[in-house]
C-alpha cells in the first residue's frame, strides 16, 4: 500500500473518531507488519487524534512494533521472573549473535535488511517455566543458553 492509497482506505473503512485509534492501528499492523511513522501520521490526521496520543496506543501494546521485522522474529521475556531466571542472560548471549534488539522508534528499515529480529517482550505469562522465549509466534519455557542457540540455528 502506498501512501496516498492510505487515505481513502481509512475514510473508507474508520469514522473520523478517536475511538477508532486501536482499529486503526491493528489494521495498519495487519497489512505492513509493523507500524510506519508515515502511516500513523495519517491515522492521526484521518482520527484527529494529536500523533503524540498516537505514538502513544502504538507503543503500549506488545502486539503492535514500530520496526520493520526481519524474516524471523525472537523475543525474549524481559518480566521479572524470566529476566531474573537467566533471561538477561539469553538476550546477551543472542544480542551478540544476533545484533542488539531493535530500537524503539518510528521509521527503522533497519529489521528489514534482518533475516532475524531481535526483542525484549514483557512477560508472556510463563512465569513458571521461566527463563521464556518466542520464536516466530510460538512460546518456549525453561529455555538454556544451548536451547536458544539450536533454535536460532534452525533460523538460520
Ligand atoms: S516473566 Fe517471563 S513469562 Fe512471566
């Protein structure tokens, strides 16, 4: 979708009403992957919505990125019990394999050039099979420093 298709889509589909924020945004992530800091400026246009309110929903919930991803997506559990549990641990040990997890802003290519994309996740409600990781949407518990690296290998 091209920036000037976005526009009409949005008349098209979203009443100009803040209460259409989240809609918005979960349709925009359905169809980039991700949110483009273009396409949130025209959802805070279309909305009348100050961007800065925008950015906001955008950045509040797990499921919506601000990053273009990669071709494969690990995020590491970065709650209490997880990053305590040797999850800090996971995340240094795949930083340095990896590349350091994406920043958090608006616009970055950069995971696109990545064939793996790395994060930080807040917990994913694993507590007790801590340390977690997710691989491309699916969860694993209690994972080792050997368990991370076997399935970043099957990535590769
Ligand atoms: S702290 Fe990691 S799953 Fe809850």
């Amino acid at each position: 979708m091209e920036r000037n298709e976005l526009r009409p889509i949005l008349r098209e589909m979203f009443p100009r009403d803040r209460t259409y924020l989240l809609p918005a945004l979960h349709f925009l992530h359905g169809e980039f992957g991700y949110l483009p800091g273009w396409a949130l400026q025209i959802v805070s246009w279309h909305l009348r919505v100050p961007a800065s309110e925008v950015y906001g929903a955008a950045t509040s919930y797990t499921e919506l990125r601000l990053q273009h991803p990669g071709e494969h997506l690990v995020r590491v559990c970065s709650g209490l019990s997880c990053w305590h549990s040797g999850g800090r641990d996971l995340m240094r040990l795949l930083s340095k394999r990896l590349g350091p997890a994406a920043p958090d802003a608006c616009d970055s290519e950069e995971g696109a050039s990545r064939k793996i994309s790395l994060e930080e996740v807040p917990c994913g409600y694993l507590c007790p099979m801590a340390p977690a990781v997710e691989v491309d949407g699916r969860w694993y518990g209690r994972v080792s420093a050997r368990d991370v690296s076997i399935l970043v290998d099957r990535l590769v």
